[in-house]
C-alpha cells in the first residue's frame, strides 16, 4: 500500500494527523488552483480551509484506491464557483437597491444620503420584504440574503428556474416601487 493510500486509510479511521499531512501536501496546489478564479487572497484562504473541513467531513465516504487529488480539486472547484455566484448575487443585490435610490427624484437639493442613511435604508428593505407574499419572500430571502442561486432554490422549494426567476424579478420591482414612493 502507498504512502497516501495509508495517509488516507488512516484519515478514514479519524485520525487528525493524517488530515494535517494531507493539508501540508496539499494546501499549496488548493490554493493555486483557487487563485486561478479568485483574486481576494482571503476568500481563496478561506476556501482552502472549506475544502480540507469537507474532506474531513466526508472522510467515511473517500475511497482509498480513489483519486485523491481528483477529489480535492472537485471539492476546490465546487466551493470556488459557489464563491463566486455569492459574490454575484450579493452585487446583484446592491446593484438592484443602488437602481432604486437613483430613481428617487432630486428635490431641494437634498441628497440621497441625507434622506436615509444606510442604517435606516437597511431597516426600511427589510420592511418592505416583509410584506412580500410568503413565498416570494422565502425566494427573495434565499437569493439575497443567503446568496443562493435560482437553481439550487428552485431544487430546495421543488420549483422551476423560472419561477424562482420570475418571482424575484416581481420582488426588485416592488422594491424599486416602493422605496422610490416611501422617500
């Protein structure tokens, strides 16, 4: 039996120190293969991390005579594009209430700023997606406020793309709406 064959057989029975050699084989090409679709050197820290917590997690489930290094970039590459549709749908999410603040009317040379500050603005969203229908609500929240994409909702709430879709472009237009009249 290999060296790594016995590093994992030894991780499978749960013993930490064959993890914390695997992490030190390991972690450099992880965080190579992260850099190569990442730029923040702290979410590529933290997905480095997230993947061997995971191999640890799945340990009973790893096959020894497996690719182990094919697992760990499957792993990598998963929780990267994961990342990176959090970091979509989070900026997707200021875009949408930015477009809303900017279709407020200008009046006695108030600005934006004065009007609400964010503190304030974030309490009056969070008013408004309250009355929100139930479900298009539970949408909205899952999409914005847990960074999740249409398809992983759809799967979670046994929907269409399409309807989580179309759900939430209801929900930024009745934001718009309603910041837009409440300012």
């Amino acid at each position: 039996m290999s060296d790594l064959k016995k590093l994992i057989n030894s991780l499978k029975e749960g013993n930490e120190k064959a993890l914390n050699t695997l992490y030190k084989m390991y972690w450099r090409k992880v965080y190579n293969f992260c850099r190569l679709y990442l730029t923040n050197h702290e979410e590529t820290e933290e997905i480095v991390q997230d993947v061997f917590v995971r191999i640890w997690n799945s340990r009973d489930f790893i096959r020894i005579n497996d690719n182990f290094e094919g697992l760990l970039f499957i792993t990598t590459r998963n929780l990267v594009f994961n990342q990176k549709r959090k970091s979509f749908n989070k900026n997707l999410y200021s875009i949408s209430i930015i477009s809303a603040l900017e279709a407020i009317p200008d009046t006695n040379s108030s600005t934006v700023e004065e009007k609400l500050n964010a503190k304030n603005l974030s309490k009056h969203i969070d008013f408004l997606i309250d009355k929100l229908p139930p479900q298009r609500k539970k949408i909205f929240n899952l999409s914005r406020k847990e960074h999740k994409g249409y398809r992983e909702i759809a799967i979670e709430l046994n929907l269409s793309e399409k309807t989580v879709e179309h759900q939430i472009s209801k929900a930024l237009k009745f934001l718009r709406e309603h910041i837009t009249g409440s300012i």
